[in-house]
C-alpha cells in the first residue's frame, strides 16, 4: 500500500510560517533583557542571579525602549517601501501579495501606522539620518499613489519625480555645509548618509522589471531583518541599566576615606551593594558610608563635531529640543577621590 502525503497549499504554510513568527516575536525582548543582565555580570550566574533580584523590570524595559526606539520606524517605512515596489512591479499586485509576505505586509498596512512611524522617526533619528527619512517618505507617498491612482499620468509624473528631485535639491541645499564638513573631516560615511538618499532616491518612485523585483525588494528585507536582531543585541547589550555612582567608604572613626566607583544595585538596613566594573560585587555596611553621589555618563568618545547649519549629526531632534542637565563641574567622587581630605 501506498502512503500518498496530502499536499499542504502555499498559502496555508505561508500562515504557518507566520504565526511561528508571531509566537517567537514577544520573547526576544525577554532573551535581549536576560543577556543584558548576564553581559553586566561578566557570565558570572550568581552575580546575574543578585540583579535580577534587585534591577526592576521597568527600569530594564525603560532602557530598552529609550535604546531601542528608533528601530521601529525603519522596520515599519522600510517594509512598506520595499513591499510597495514589489507590488507596483509585478504584473498581478493581488498574486504578489499572495506569493509575499512583504507585499501582503505592505498592501495591508494601515496609512496612520506610516504616518506614526514617520512622526517618531523625525524625533528620534540622528540629523544624518534624516535625508534617508524624508526620501523614504516621498519614495512610499510615490508608490501608494502608483499603486492607488495608475490612471492619473499627471498626478503620477508630479509625485513620483517632481516632488522627489524637488525634494532632494532642497536637502541636498540645507546639508551642504555639513557634507563640506564631512569631507574636509575625511568622515565620507556620514557625507554619504546626507548625500546619497536626495541624489538616488527617486529612482525608487516607479516600477523595477519584474523578473528582478523579487530580487531588488525581497533579499534585501531578508537581509535587513536577519541582521536586525544582532545589531540590536550589540546596541542594547551597552545601554546602562544601574546608576552609576560614586560611594565615600571609611570607618565610624576618623580614619582614611575611600572612594568606590561602580553602580549600585541595591540599600538595604544593613549595607549597600555595588557593582565594580570588572564585575566584582562589594557589600559595604551602611555605617562605614561617609556620602554617595551619582556621576553622570561618560562622554561619548565618538561624538562628531561635524555640523549642519549648528545642529550637531549625531543628535536627534528630541535630544536637541529637550531640556538637558548642564554638567560643568565633576564631582571629585566621580574622579575617584574623596570629597574632602580627612
């Protein structure tokens, strides 16, 4: 007798597939907060097991939003770019999104989550970044109205290439100081980033051939998201999640004082735990504590001086806009020496 296998339509293992997706998608934020917490306790499981009794899951989960946050705007505007292109280039949109999850994707994405991507990304992406934002606004409004609209010539000739080259002669005429400066600087990424996007982004406004749509919109969205995962484990693995502070340490009498530099975990009645940053955990009793303060974060090392027009390229319009804390003068403490000879 003969076992015939009964053959499973594409269709129903393409839902499979995602479902998969789904149910796996909630964990990961779980797997980035456990490594993080075994990445600051150098592999070392007691000193994990110590933090997770103390670290608070909302400050961890705070971190990873504030870290993370600029990654859900290019998921979501590239996917709808990428899957839009596939759907205008192939002959049959409706057998396009059958086929691909990314031109399903594309074609049932709701206009408000597009604009609500666009808004955040123009908050928290860094200004080098933001002619990348703005060309792949005009490339999605471009192809949702080839898309939408494939009668109407005009409309279509002035949203997909008077609008782009407009739009790019614009920014490439705001960014010209800093791309100046890029390349005076010999930075030739970064004035690739404010160059690149308003020079070729029109080009992405109108179909591709269709036999290499596939290859031009789904590789690289695999690619993307293959990669996404570990270049957000590198980002969210440096993310502080303990204040870092500074302890003055000596005994109830006069005697010599000691500063300890490292972030604290925990006070409790009887002693206050620190982690050092070789990893190493000191439970200091409360009665030998002189004073503590918390020190600020280092300064970034790779901090660009390059400018557009006085907005630093490493900034975000929510870091430029909102209030700072002005750190002129550094605490002793933090510098490892005691606030005051005893």
């Amino acid at each position: 007798m003969t076992v015939t296998p009964l053959a499973r339509p594409p269709r129903r293992v393409r839902r499979n597939q995602l479902n998969w997706l789904l149910t796996a998608l909630p964990a990961f934020p779980l797997v980035l907060l456990v490594l993080r917490l075994w990445y600051l306790s150098r592999q070392d499981l007691p000193t994990m097991l110590l933090l997770v009794q103390y670290i608070s899951p909302l400050g961890m989960i705070s971190a990873l939003i504030i870290t993370l946050i600029w990654i859900v705007p290019a998921v979501v505007l590239v996917l709808r770019a990428l899957g839009g292109l596939l759907l205008i280039s192939s002959p049959d949109p409706e057998e396009a999104a059958r086929r691909s999850l990314l031109a399903l994707t594309a074609l049932r994405m709701p206009d408000w989550v597009v604009a609500v991507a666009v808004a955040l990304a123009g908050f928290t992406w860094q200004l080098r970044l933001l002619p990348a934002l703005l060309m792949l606004v005009a490339v999605i409004l471009a192809l949702t109205a080839v898309q939408r609209y494939p009668g109407e010539r005009r409309m279509l000739v002035v949203v997909t290439l008077v609008v782009p080259v407009g739009l790019g002669l614009l920014v490439l005429v705001w960014v010209a100081p800093g791309i100046r400066l890029a390349l005076a600087a010999g930075d030739y990424a970064t004035a690739t980033l404010l160059a690149v996007p308003s020079l070729l982004g029109w080009l992405l406004t109108g179909p591709v051939p269709a036999r290499a749509a596939r290859l031009a919109t789904h590789w690289p969205a695999v690619a993307a998201m293959t990669l996404a995962p570990f270049v957000i484990g590198v980002v969210f693995l440096r993310a502080p999640v303990l204040p870092n502070s500074a302890v003055e340490v000596g005994p109830a009498g006069a005697g010599a004082v000691r500063v300890i530099r490292g972030q604290l975990i925990t006070v409790d009645d009887t002693a206050t735990t620190i982690l050092q940053r070789g990893g190493e955990v000191l439970f200091v009793p409360n009665d030998q504590v002189r004073s503590k303060t918390l020190c600020p974060e280092p300064i970034r090392t790779g901090k660009s001086r390059i400018t557009v027009r006085g907005w630093a390229i490493d900034e975000s319009a929510l870091e430029w806009v909102a209030p700072t804390r002005q750190v002129t003068d550094v605490d002793p403490r933090c510098l490892g020496r005691p606030l005051r000879p005893r």
